[in-house]
C-alpha cells in the first residue's frame, strides 16, 4: 500500500494506536469491494498525537444503469488524547473510546465503533449516490408494470450534487388503432421527476412537476445501508399513472361518442378489434352476439324480442357481472356497483332497504355488503394461482370484436351478415415475448396444450358459478349453450386475426357458494364441434330470415306429442 506511519513517535503507546487504526481503516474500507482506493499519509505534524490521512477512493455509480467511474477523495484527521481518538472526517466528527486492556494493559478503541466511522468515511458519498440508482430502479420497475413497459424514461444524474433527474414519456393506449374516420391521436402524457437527497441524508426530497414531497431516509440496523420506504415511492408512480389514466379515460370518453355517432352512420366500417369500447357503445353497435343467435334456436319471436328489448338480467346476474368487475377492471368497480346492507328476510325493513339501495344506487348493479366481501376472498384466491397472476399479466380484457361472414340460406343464396363479441379475457402467445406463460402452460399442462403453438391465441370466459364440480359445470354448458358461445367467440378470433391460430377455449369458474374455490376448465374439441353444428343451423335460420325465407316466426309447427321427461319411464 504506502509506508508506515512514522515510528520515531515519542510515544510508543501512541504509536501502536495509530497504526492499528490505519491498518483497521484501510481493511474496513477495502471489504466495500470498491473499483480503487488508496490511503496515504498527508502533512502528518511531528506531533505523537496527530496523523492526517487522505484517502483517494474510486467506485462505479449507477453500475446498472450506467457504469461510470467516480473519483472522490476524503480528508480524515485522527488525533490521539488520554481517553479517546478524535477523528474528523469533512465536517463530521468522530470519538473512538480508549480502553485499557485487561491482561496487556495497553491502551485499545472499540473496533466496534470504528466500524460506523469507515461506513460513513467509505460510503459517505457512495451511499447517496446508491441510494438515487435504487429510488430509480424502483421507479422504472413499477413504471413498467404500471404501464406494460410502454413508458419510456431517461434520466440525467449530477455525481456531484447527488441529484437525480428523471424524464418520462407515458402513452396510455385507447385503442388498438385509430377509431376509424377519427383524427385524433393517443393522448401522451410527460411528466419530470427530480430526487435529491439533504446534506444530513436524512431526507429525500422528489420534485415532481415542481410538487415537492420529503421521504425520510434510514438506516438498515444489520448492514448501516441507507434505505427507503419503497412503497412510498411506487405510491408516487401509482398517482402518476393514475393522473394519466384519468386524462385518457377522459379523451377516451369523446373519442366513443364520436365511435357511436360514426357507427350509426356507417355500420359497416366497424370491422376488427376495438380496445377500451364500453358496454354502451358496444351494445350499440350492430352486429349478432352469441345471446342473440342462441334465440333463434326458440323461435324468431323470441330473436326479434330480444333486439328490441334486451334481457338486462337478474340479481344473479348482477352478482356475476360484479365479480368481473372487480377482478379485470377493478378501477371501474365503484362506479359500476353499489354494495348495500342486507336485511334478512321478507320484512318490511329488508324490503324499504333494497328499495332504498336501487334508487342510490343510480343504475348501478346492486350487490349485497356480504356477497361483495365473499368476492373480496375469492378474488384472492384466484388470484394466488400462478396461471392467474399471469394471464392478469399477459391478457387483454373485454375486447370487443366485430366481423361479417358471408352464409348460404336455404334457397343457396349467399347473404352477408355481421356478427361481434366481447371476451373476458384473451391471450396472443405473441405478446408473451418472455415465453414464461408458453413454458406454463405446456409443462404443467402438457396434457390439455399439447399442441400450442407460440402464436396461438387462448380465450378465457370467467364466471361466478354456484358449483364448480364437474358434473355441475356440465350441465350448464349444455343448458346455457356454452359450447356455443365457445364456437362463436373461437370463430370470431379466427376471422379477425386469420391462420386458425384461436384454438383453445378455457372457462375460469369460480364458486359463488360454500367453500370458496375455483377450477380452470378447458371445452374439448368435440363439445367445440357441437357447438358449431349449432351455430351452422342457427346462421342459417338467420340468413333465410334476412331473406324473407322462413314459414313462421312462431315456435308453433302443427301439433306436438309432449310427455314426461325421459327419466320417469324408468
């Protein structure tokens, strides 16, 4: 390293103190592991009692980010008195306790207390500067999965000050393209946050568009690093994020009337995916669901009614719609449901409270305060599951997907009709750049994914189910005609993104009653195939209907032998 310190000192005791210090500080500074450092003697006095050290140290800052090498130097001045060793550090003094050893009787410092005194002379800028590369990768981590890494951000850092800037520019999607005939560009967002830490590094002080907040700083009790409150700081991105969302959902707002008003001028435009439509606009939009073509298996009565007058559905309904709600957009649940006290019973009390709900609740979909905490449970629980946590990740909720498909009535007549639906949720494999929900679902599910390509697009339909065992589920995809509306919406996906790559159609059943769980179910191909048989004769009723070619629109067809049930016969 460098020479000794001087060994003509008068006093010998003086002596042995001072060299074990240098050699304590030098040992102590080089467990930082840093780039380089040295220590040499500085202007030391021909005094006993008097040793000036400098130390030259040189460490990689924002060695994540950046890499960059910082030269820094400290002055230290150690002075020898009776009872302690002063040590003076720029403007921070220090006083290490002199002891005397029991058996040697020579004079010893506490190594203990040495130890805080390195800290603060190794790291003393270093930690600062750690500090500011920890509170911008906390930053960038939540930006990313706030924003699905559409936020882009660069930052400016002053080594000298420990000041750090961070520019961001945060685009918030509205749609997929362009609403069609619409000008208007993606609203963007750019916002500037400065951090900077006090001379004391007690505080942090984050600057965001000249809005100033202070976070204290501390210190780890093991290892003496300063540290943050990390969740403070993902709350400042969380308001952010949340600022930037309100603006968009606000521009969103104009851009679907302006969708509505095209919409009803020229139906035909509205071709493709359209991202962030509401349930308004998009029942609004012309084109036959799975719920209306499902109609025509009655009769043509039953299809006319249902345009004219939708079923607006039932508390059970309700219950269903709210749990989807508060899993896929969750930020929508309070305007969306009204959560009131229920009485229980048929009295009078329970019957004025739900009367008084449904006039508070201004058109909102009424659910019980007990229903809404058992959905707080089992939205936990489903979220717990690894395949979940993902798709929460990966998918794309309530999409909404419109296409014409040309189909041949009776006559052999090819007529044109327009069809659309609405997901849940629905994964492009494409997306998943990482491969982790691909590796998932075809090591864990080799069996029900054996042939899933990397390209491949999966369609989830979530439902709050009274029972979730097998049979039950069964049972109401026969009687709610789910196979349909699994062929339905796999058609649909392969018309608008083309090569057959929707495939697999998954049900995410959750149970509404009793034991709180759930079961991911996928439709195997044949209950699929059945469902295009469906499908097939219901198209084609529709197509002789738009043709003016069917016999009545009754269910009436003569006179019907009506029994009993098949079961009763034994």
């Amino acid at each position: 390293m460098t020479k000794a310190i001087n060994e003509e000192t008068k006093d010998d005791q003086s002596i042995k103190l001072l060299k074990s210090l240098w050699g304590d500080i030098s040992s102590e500074i080089s467990k930082a592991k840093l780039k380089d450092f040295s220590l040499k003697e500085q202007g030391t006095e021909k005094e006993h009692s008097k040793l000036n050290l400098l130390l030259d140290l040189k460490h990689e800052v924002f060695k994540d980010l950046d890499p960059r090498i910082v030269d820094h130097s400290v002055l230290i001045d150690c002075n020898v008195g009776d009872k302690e060793i002063g040590i003076q550090v720029l403007e921070n003094s220090f006083s290490l306790p002199l002891v005397r050893d029991s058996k040697t009787k020579n004079l010893k410092y506490d190594k203990k207390a040495l130890s805080s005194v390195c800290d603060f002379i190794k790291l003393e800028k270093l930690k600062k500067n750690n500090l500011l590369e920890q509170c911008y990768l906390t930053l960038k981590h939540r930006l990313d999965f706030l924003t699905n890494k559409k936020a882009k951000s660069s930052f400016k850092f002053d080594y000298d000050k420990s000041v750090l800037e961070i520019s961001v520019s945060m685009t918030v999607l509205v749609a997929k393209r362009r609403y069609p005939n619409t000008k208007v560009k993606r609203p963007r967002s750019n916002f500037k946050i400065a951090i900077s830490i006090d001379s004391d590094a007690k505080k942090l002080i984050v600057d965001i568009n000249d809005l100033k907040e202070t976070h204290s700083i501390t210190k780890d009790l093991k290892g003496g690093h300063l540290k943050i409150d990390q969740k403070k700081i993902m709350g400042l991105v969380d308001s952010l994020v949340e600022q930037t969302v309100k603006t968009s959902q606000e521009y969103q707002a104009k851009e679907l009337k302006k969708f509505v008003k095209l919409m009803a001028k020229d139906p035909e435009r509205i071709q493709g995916v359209y991202e962030h439509m509401d349930d308004e606009a998009y029942h609004k939009c012309i084109g036959n669901s799975r719920s209306s073509l499902t109609k025509l298996l009655i009769s043509i009565k039953e299809y006319e009614e249902h345009l004219k007058n939708p079923w607006q559905g039932s508390l059970s309904t309700d219950l269903g719609k709210a749990f989807h709600c508060l899993v896929l957009t969750p930020d929508r649940f309070k305007d969306s449901v009204y959560v009131y006290e229920d009485i229980a019973g048929h009295s009078y009390a329970a019957t004025s409270e739900k009367l008084k709900a449904r006039a508070l609740s201004q058109g909102k979909l009424l659910v019980k305060k007990g229903d809404y905490e058992r959905m707080l449970l089992a939205k936990k629980d489903l979220l717990s599951d690894p395949l979940m946590a993902l798709l929460i990740k990966y998918a794309k909720c309530e999409h909404s997907f419109f296409w014409d498909e040309e189909t041949e009535n009776s006559k052999g007549k090819k007529v044109k009709i327009k069809y659309k639906f609405r997901p849940d949720l629905y994964v492009d494999l494409k997306d998943d750049e990482s491969g982790e929900l691909y590796k998932l679902l075809t090591t864990l599910f080799s069996s029900i994914f054996n042939n899933l390509a990397k390209d491949d697009v999966i369609i989830f339909d979530l439902k709050y189910t009274k029972s979730i065992i097998q049979k039950d589920i069964k049972k109401s995809n026969a009687n709610y005609g789910y196979h349909i509306q699994a062929s339905h919406y796999l058609r649909g996906a392969n018309e608008v993104f083309g090569k057959r790559r929707a495939k697999h159609f998954l049900q995410i059943n959750v149970q509404s009653t009793g034991v709180i769980d759930f079961a991911f179910d996928k439709l195997p191909d044949e209950a699929i195939d059945l469902g295009n048989e469906k499908w097939d004769q219901m198209t084609r009723k529709l197509a002789d209907y738009i043709s003016g070619n069917y016999t009545s629109k009754s269910i009436y067809k003569g006179i019907r032998t009506t029994g009993v049930p098949s079961y009763m016969y034994g």
